[in-house]
C-alpha cells in the first residue's frame, strides 16, 4: 500500500466535504478497495470510511413500502433484516462471499464498483431499484453503464438503495469455481405490472436486463416460458471459466431455476 | 480391539495443540533484530532481454539498505539440479544456468531481476518502483509441442533447442513393444493433459538469513521440508559456504506438498544478502509472488496406447509425453517424468512389454517440479484412463478387466525395472466393491436419474514407489544424493527421549507416530518421547520428508537407533541385576531376567548411564545415545483401489461427488488416525486436481490464474465424506516397520476415478464423450456434451 490518510466522518455532509479533497476516496467494506490498495493499484491520499454514518446504516420499510437499505449496510445485516421484507435480495445477500465479507462489504460499495460478476447489481436492476445519493436519485436502469462503470460522478456517495417489494422474486447464481462470484447470476422479480430479469456475470457490459425473458414471463410466469428463447453469447464474457456461449446458455438455465423457485 | 497407546493406536495429534492455538512457531514469526526486508522485482514479461537496469535513483529512496542486481551473483554459483537425466542416446540433459537474480535475461513471469533490501518491507518495495527498467521483450514458447518445433524462439540460447531431454525407457523394450501391437487384437488410444498446478500450501515460503560477523557463521530460516538438503545444495553449489559454517533451520512448516523441497533464489539470496548487508535479511512471499515463484506441478502432455490380445489380455503398452520443465530446471524437476513416471507405467498389472518415451521442454513459464506424487499420479492417471477406454470399447466390465490383468504373484518383476515387494491387488478390490456399495449402484442411478441428473460410476487401481530410495540404485539413475534417513535417539538420565530424526513434519503428523514407534519398542509411554527435527544444528545429517518416504526410511532409521539404545540398555541391565546379558528381556519398560522375577526399570537403567556409579565402565561407555543411518533396499509399494461416484447436471454440466470411497494397502500402520487424515488431504487434492484446479498461461505467457479469484482449490463443500480402508495390509518385506508410505496416494489414487465417473455419467445420458482433459469444470463438462 501506498500511504493514506483515514477519515471517519459521522454524517453524510461530513463525507461529502472530506471527499471533495484532491485524490480522496469512499471506504465502504473494503472488500474490494483494500485488495487493491494493497497491490498497488490505487493511491488514494485520504480514504473517507463512510462505516460512521449511522444514517446510511440499515434496513427499513419507507412511507412508499419500499425497502430503504442504507448504502453503509452490511450484506449481513440486509440477509438478516430484509429477509421478513424481500426473501429474494437477503438470500442473495446471504450468499455473497464468505462470513466475513459479508459483516464488511456494503451494498454501496458493491453498487459503487458495478464488478461485472458482483451480485446485487441484478438485485438492484432486477427490481428496478432507485440508487439514492448525497445529490440525487438514480433509477437502476440509469446507474449501471458498463462494467465497472456506473452514473456516480467523482465524490458522489450512494446513501441509501430503495428496492420496490416484487410479489415474487428468486436470484439464482451459478458459481465461478474459483472466485465464488456469480459466473453467471440471474435476478428475476415478479410485480403487479409485470416481470423484470436481470443478469450478471455474463456480458461484458456488465449487468444487463433479458427484455425478451421478461416479456415471455409477463404473460405466463413459468419456467416453460423460457423454453426457446436464447441469448447471444458474442458479447458476452470467454475466460478461463466459461466461453461467452456457455455463458450465454447459463442464463437461461438459471433464468428458469429463478423463475421455479420464485414460485 | 483399538490400542491406546504405540505402534497401531490412533493417538491424537500432540503437535495440533500448538497449531491451533496459535502458539507454532513458523519461519515468519521468526524476526531477528535489526532484521531487514527484502523485496523482489519480479518480471512480468515472459521472455526478453533487459536492455539496462539503473538502481540509483532507488538506492537513494528513504530505508533502502542496499540494491542487488544480477551482476552481483556473477561469482556464485547458479540454482543447482539435484537429478541428472541420459536421453535416449546415451547423452546428458541439457542444464540451462540458473542465476539467482536475472542477468541479461528474463525467461518467466515471476523471475526475480532485481532485489531491494531496506528497513521495511514498504520502503523496499517503493524503491523497487524506482528501479529504472527496460526490457526488450522476446516471443514467448508456452506450448510444448510449439516450443520442440524447428523454428521456436530459444529459451536458453545457449542451449541447442528447448529439448532438455528424450528419454526412452526401457529403450531395449522399444522394438519388442511395437512387435507386441502390430500383433495386437486390439490397441486403445487417448490422448490426455495432466494439468499444470499451483501446490499453494497455507503458509507461503519464507526466508531469513542471518550473519554473525563475529564466527562468520551463516543461518537460514526457511519454510523446507529438508533443511540438510538446502545446507547442502546452498553451501556446496551456490554460496561456497562449508556445512560447519551455515545452519538451515525449517521451523514449523505450513504445508509443503513438495513445492517446499525445492532450493530457491529466495534462499540463497537472504543467506548471501546477509552478510553483504550485515545484518539480517527476510522475505515473506505474498500470495501473487507464490503463484508465480512456487515450483509448479504436473503438466504433462501424453499419448498412450494399450494393446490387448483377443483374450483382453494385456500385451503391451507404450506412451509419448511432453513433460514441462519451465524456464529453468528445479531441484529434482528431472526426475519427475522420468524415474518416478516410467519406472510406474506397469501399474497393478502384468503387462509385459512397456516402452515410455519421455520429452522434458523448456518453457518461459515457472519451473515444474514434484507435486504430491510427482509422476505416480501422472502414470496412474494416464494408465488407469485407457484401461477404462479399453473397457468401453470392448465392452467388457472395466472391474473385470482389471482384475483379470491384476499382478498376483510376489515378489514381481515389472517390464519397468521396478521389483514389487508385496501387494495384494484383488484383497484391495474386493474390499472396494464391498464398502464402496457397487453393487447398489444401479439404485443410486436411477434414483439420481428420478432428480434429473446423470449418475456415473468410476474406479480405478493406483500403484505408487515410496520409501525412496536405495541410493547406489538412485545414484546409478542420475541422482545427485543419496536418499537414506538418519536418527540420534538420546536417552535422558531420568528416562525420557528425544529422537533427532533427519525427516521434517510439514503436517505429517511425525511428531505424534514417530514417538509412538520408539515408546512401542521400549514400551514406556508415548509422551516420554519429544521427536525433533528441522535443525541442522541438532539432527544429522538427513534427506527430508517427500516421496512418502519419512516412516518408511526415516522411522526405521529411528528403528534401528533404538534397536542399538535397547541393546545397551540391556547390557547395563544385565550388569545390574547381575545375570547374562542374552536373558534380559525388555517389556513394558522393564528389564528382566528370564524365568525369574527379578527385574529393573528402564529408568533405573538409563540413570545408571548417565550416574555409572555401578556400571561396567571397562566394558561399555557411560551415556545412551545412538545414531543410525538407515538406507532402503529397495522402494515400497503402497497399492489401492479407489470408486467414485459422481452426479452430473445435464443443464449445466456441473459436476459433484457424492461418494468416494478409497481402499489402501499401506502395510502395517501406526496411527491410524493420521493415516485417515493423510488420505483425505490427498483425496482432497486429487478431487481439486480432477475437477477445479488449473494453473494456465496465455500465449504470452502471462499467468491467468495468478489468484484465488481465477485459481480454483477445492473447498470442504466441494468434497463429500469420504469412505477410508487401510485394513487390506501385505506389511513391506524389506523394512523394520513393514511400512509403504501414505502421503501421496490420496492424490495419485483420485484424478483416474473421478474422470471415468464423468465419462461414465455423461455416457449413461447418451452423450458419447470418451475423454474429457482435467479440470472437469462445469464449462467444459457442457462443452464436451454439446
Ligand atoms: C473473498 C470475496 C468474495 C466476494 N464474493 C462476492 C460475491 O460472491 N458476490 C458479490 O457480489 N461480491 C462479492 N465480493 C465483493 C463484496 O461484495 C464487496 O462488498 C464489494 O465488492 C464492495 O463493497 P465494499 O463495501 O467492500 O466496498 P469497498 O471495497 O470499500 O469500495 C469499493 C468501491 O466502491 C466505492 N464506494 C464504497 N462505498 C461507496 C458508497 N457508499 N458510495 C459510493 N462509492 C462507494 C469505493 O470508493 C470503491 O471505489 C467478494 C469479495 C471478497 C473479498
């Protein structure tokens, strides 16, 4: 690591000020950031730990029903507090990693990165969340711009995610064997006008909506409404783990297992 | 009836107590005063020429101690190779130099080119930045095949091709091999990868270097699973430092899994660093510089064909492999392919015609070396697979079959040049049918077919070569050291022992089973007995623990030196209670004297050596204290039988093991409980071989899997329970313990089994795939149904 100052501000203006230094950066769980610091990929001069603000901490239910996560919240706490709520985003949330990158990792931070392979990217567009910030509100289907690559302009803070409650939702994640991230990750949410699916892990732009998926399944919410239709794999990621074509047959394997165990 | 104490009980672990409880002391828990850092500039380019290298601008970065290039190991020796292999043509391998720093060139990702030796390791690796560096990149050769070809770039130009080696084996049987298949009834072919793999054991290497200015003595903390070795290969071939001037500690040892046995730069360089610096040196590796500075394991190439006459008897067998040897040859990296890959290629059957041709390529990628097994598991899987083939395409039983070619008689003299001492092949097999319930197999199909899913059955033998090795016959096979053990038991006056073995517990257990052994004969309890090892200051001088060779050559070294310890002890008895010396008997710690009930305590007896005050000091000398080298007659041969049984996802192509089940013939066993643990860690390993792990370059020879984020090791999730047997028991002929060795089976024993039950299920969902190359990943499962 390169040296840094830490600041541990106590609300969100605090942050917003400190972040406006030269070179400064939001410290969420640093589950992400800390690896790379410590390869020497980043040289932050402050890192600003949003882990002190109280108001972007935890899960509630706002005046609108929607689900209010704050963008400081642990996957933990949202596997654990969201699970009366929205089964479907804590049993995502409680599949994340390990024990431990659960208690630090933060749904902002994880929405902030857009990892191509990260899970609550589908969470958040699979339901059409709103990603709310120190300055604005952003719709889900806005935020994610490729991977890696979200709308947040530099020093802007996601402080809180707003989730509409689906009737029905399942996320499906097929591990890469190795990293444990989704090699490919289906997010399907059922509501009242409709049905919106969400995958991750595949293409290489990052998180993306199967729009035909969710057309068939707006009519006939099963899983034989799959049946047929197929993604392209030519842009979709080839690794180690898989060619874009498995790839792209993955999402619909998993499109269907959302779809059956969302019931 | 299960003992509780000795040879055959299953004492609990004593050295867990410290490993778990945080209290072990492992090589970077080692910090010396006034130690400083070291950071290496790794290069990540694969092969090129460094234009120039300027350390000024980082020597004046703040803490930097001192800045070393290649130029500054010009006077020392090179990394030595511990094994000489002769081609086919009676000439010796090709040696590339092997430099501890680079010098004028850079042959793989991970070659150390510089070193910056400051007062923290964050200050080193600041300076390191500041290193000026140009390197004029070459073509990479990654490819084996691409690397043997005419016109490939040269990773050594000094050398005539990238062909270290093409060795035959046995070169006498090539003509009567190729008769045997142009007469054959039938002949299988497959062509398999044994895939490259990062050993990663939990605690990365290490090394500390220090220097006493005052006696000029050197010392070297290093993570190794034989510090005799390292004294010697450092201070012989590299630094020219005498044994009596340099000490080599291995501590406490986090896993080793052979990538540990190995003399690395890293080594020499804090050992020589030390004293250019005057003070002491340390490196830890991080987890990147391992994936990248490890000796790797495995990759080989191999062709394999097996003819069978119309009886499906088998007549002859012969391959072709590329084996990779990376950049530079690693310590014993040619010996792998060659002794302990051929000398097996008989297996558990009376082929009689083997002919097996070796090419050893040099690659821009890390060196290769052993890896759990190292060669067995490439020979038992290259083997066990197209017998399995065999079996299909003559649908014959693949169980009959091998049983029908099983060697039954013994001793057996394979075509290979090995002798197998004792086995018993179908003992191992019916045990196998029975507990590995294949007779219920049917069931579980169908009922896994009921859930949508493929269920496939596979089971294959394994025969390895332990205990090595005789060392006039090793030496007379290019080794460049003999391979006995040695033991110093020293008997305290007041009873206790401490036995100073030249083997190195690295997780082996040898703490716990090696004092079980010494209390068993003497018969006192077992926590009378301390086991050090890892010291060249205090054992002797030894050859380390690999090869499954640390019970079978070092515990009869320990054998042997108690031997003589309990034949002085009865002399003094015999003084003692004053009757003849060949009517002592020793029993339960007590001496005495035959048909009567006199008798005397052993700590009555080793108190009287060391206080001779009634003693018979003219005839014997005071003291109890007895070395004993101990060199194996002949190699042991641990043998199994292993079954898998796999569920494949048609959807997905995904891959889990719901039983495993593996039936060892270890020979006699001491602590059967780490036996069961030696198996499952090695099953753990072949199951990560067989379907996660996969160390794999890119053309230009970066390392894509240089992280836990792209390099899969199996996780207890990934594993189901395992089934365990190691009562089938034919006790080796030729060593004290009648041992054969255990460490390595699991790993050798469970590629072959867990690829036929893949083959087998995809089979039974009518997907005609015959072969599929490790690891069986998800993707490629679906890629080869597709
Ligand atoms: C071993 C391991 C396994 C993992 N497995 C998974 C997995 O299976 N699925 C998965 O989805 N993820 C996985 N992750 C990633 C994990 O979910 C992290 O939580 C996530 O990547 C980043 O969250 P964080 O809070 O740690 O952010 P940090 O690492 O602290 O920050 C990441 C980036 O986001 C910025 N940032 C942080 N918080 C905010 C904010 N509130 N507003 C704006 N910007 C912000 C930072 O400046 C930084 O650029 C894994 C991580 C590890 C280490």
């Amino acid at each position: 690591m390169y040296d840094f100052d830490v600041e541990m501000p106590t609300s969100v203006a605090e942050a917003v000020a400190a972040l406006s230094q030269e070179d400064a950066q939001a410290l969420g769980g640093g589950q992400t950031l800390i690896p790379t610091l410590k390869q020497r990929l980043a040289s932050p001069s402050v890192l600003v730990s949003l882990n002190g603000i109280a108001e972007m901490k935890g899960v509630c239910i706002g005046e609108d029903g929607q689900l209010c996560v704050g963008g400081a919240t642990s996957h933990a706490v949202v596997a654990k507090d969201a699970a009366a709520h929205f089964a479907g985003l804590a049993e995502l949330a409680s599949h994340i990693g390990d024990p431990a990158v659960r208690n630090r990792g933060t749904i902002g931070g994880s929405l902030a990165n857009n990892d191509p392979s990260a899970c609550y990217p589908a969470a958040a567009l699979g339901s059409g969340a709103t990603i709310v910030t120190n300055a604005r509100s952003i719709a889900a289907d806005d935020f994610f711009q490729g991977m890696f690559t979200t709308a947040l302009d530099e020093g802007e803070i996601i402080t809180e995610v707003r989730f509409p409650i689906p009737q029905a939702a399942n996320y499906q994640k097929f591990l890469q064997p190795a990293s444990r991230f989704a090699l490919v990750g289906v997010f399907v949410a059922k509501f009242a006008d409709g049905v919106r699916v969400a995958v991750t892990g595949a293409s290489n732009d990052g998180v993306f909506r199967w729009t035909e998926a969710e057309t068939a399944l707006g009519s006939d919410f099963s899983a034989g409404a799959v049946d047929g239709l197929t993604v392209s794999g030519d842009d979709m990621i080839s690794d180690l783990h898989g060619t874009g074509a498995y790839r792209a047959h993955l999402v619909g394997v998993m499109t269907k297992r959302a779809v059956a165990a969302a019931g | 009836m299960p003992k509780d104490g000795g040879i055959g009980a299953s004492s609990k672990r004593r050295e867990d107590v410290r490993f778990l409880t945080g209290a072990g002391n492992y090589t970077d828990d080692i910090n010396i005063r006034g130690q400083a850092h070291v950071y290496f500039l790794r290069s990540d380019i694969a092969h090129g020429t460094i234009t120039s290298i300027n350390t000024s601008a980082a020597e004046a970065m703040p803490g930097v101690v001192k800045v070393f290039t290649g130029v500054d190991f010009e006077a020392v020796g090179g990394m030595p190779c511990g094994w000489q292999v002769t081609d086919r043509h009676g000439q010796p391998m090709q040696e590339p130099r092997h430099p501890i720093l680079a010098h004028g060139k850079v042959r793989h990702v991970g070659e150390p080119i510089a070193a910056v030796v400051a007062e923290t390791l964050e200050q080193a690796r600041d300076a390191a930045e500041a290193i000026e560096l140009d390197i004029a990149e070459l073509p990479a050769v990654i490819d084996m095949k691409a690397a043997v070809s005419a016109d490939a770039p040269k990773v050594h130009e000094d050398l005539t091709s990238n062909l270290c080696y093409d060795w035959g084996f046995v070169e006498e049987n090539k003509a009567a091999t190729e008769e045997a298949f142009a007469k054959a009834s039938h002949v299988t072919t497959l062509e398999l990868v044994n895939n490259r793999l990062v050993a990663n054991p939990m605690e990365p290497r290490v090394a500390v270097g220090d220097y006493a200015r005052g006696t000029d003595d050197s010392t070297l903390y290093t993570t190794s699973q034989n510090p005799h070795v390292i004294r010697l290969l450092m201070g012989a071939f590299v630094l020219g430092i005498p044994e009596h001037k340099l000490r080599v500690v291995a501590p406490d040892v986090g896993g080793g899994f052979g990538t540990k046995i190995f003399h690395y730069q890293e080594e020499a360089f804090c050992t020589f660093a030390a004293k250019a610096c005057n003070r002491p040196v340390k490196w830890t590796s991080s987890r990147t510089e391992a994936f990248m500075s490890d000796a790797h394991g495995r990759d080989h190439v191999t062709r394999i064909e097996l003819a069978l006459d119309g009886d499906n008897n088998f007549t002859a067998l012969r391959t072709e492999t590329y084996a990779n040897m990376g950049a530079y040859l690693s310590t014993f990296a040619p010996s792998v392919p060659t002794w302990l890959h051929g000398t097996l290629m008989a297996g558990n059957y009376k082929t009689p015609l083997i002919y097996v041709n070796v090419k050893a390529v040099f690659t821009n990628t890390v060196p290769v070396d052993a890896y759990r097994g190292a060669g067995r598991p490439e020979a038992t899987f290259q083997l066990e697979r197209v017998i399995d083939k065999a079996a299909r395409e003559l649908g014959v039983d693949p169980i009959a079959l091998r049983r029908q070619n099983f060697v039954t008689e013994f001793p057996y003299a394979t075509p290979v040049a090995v002798e197998y001492d004792t086995g018993d092949y179908v003992a191992t097999m019916d045990k196998l049918e029975e507990m590995a319930d294949l007779s219920g197999f049917d069931a579980r199909r169908q009922a896994s077919e009921a859930k949508g899913k493929w269920r496939g059955l596979g089971v294959n033998c394994y025969i390895e070569a332990c205990g090595i090795a005789p060392s006039n016959l090793v030496g007379q096979l290019g080794a460049r050291a003999g391979l006995y053990e040695s033991a110093t038991v020293r008997v305290n006056a007041t009873g206790g022992l401490v036995v100073m073995t030249g083997s190195h517990s690295h997780g082996q257990g040898h703490e716990t089973s090696f004092a079980q052994v010494v209390a068993d004969m003497i018969g006192i309890d077992e926590n009378m007995v301390e086991i050090v090892h890892g010291d060249t200051a205090n054992a002797p001088m030894g050859m380390g623990t690999y090869g499954s060779r640390s019970l079978a050559v070092g515990g009869s070294a320990m054998v042997r030196a108690t031997e003589k310890i309990i034949a002085k002890a009865k002399k003094i008895a015999s003084h003692l209670l004053e009757a003849s010396e060949g009517d002592i008997e020793l029993k339960d710690g007590a001496f005495s004297v035959a048909g009567t009930d006199k008798s005397v305590a052993w700590g009555d007896v080793t108190l009287a050596a060391y206080v001779p005050h009634n003693y018979p000091l003219e005839e014997i000398e005071p003291g109890l204290e007895e070395t004993a080298f101990y060199d194996p007659s002949n190699f042991t041969y641990p043998a199994g039988a292993y079954a898998c049984e796999v569920e494949v996802d048609p959807d997905t192509g995904k891959v889990t093991i719901e039983r495993f089940t593996a039936v060892d013939d270890f020979g006699n066993v001491v602590n059967p409980m780490i036996v069961t643990g030696q198996v499952h860690g090695g099953l753990a390993q072949g199951i990560g071989q067989a379907l996660l792990e996969n160390c794999a370059y890119d053309e230009n020879g970066q390392l894509l899997s240089a992280s836990y984020m792209d390099y899969a090791m199996p996780r207890a999730d990934d594993l189901p329970m395992f089934g365990v047997d190691h009562s089938c028991q034919t006790p080796c002929t030729h060593n004290p313990l009648g041992v054969k060795g255990c460490g390595e089976a699991g790993a050798i024993g469970s590629p072959p089994s867990v690829v036929n039950a893949v083959v087998d299920a995809l089979q039974s969902g009518g997907k005609d795939v015959t072969h599929i190359d490790m690891p069986l990943t998800p993707a490629r499962v679906w890629a080869a149904m597709q």
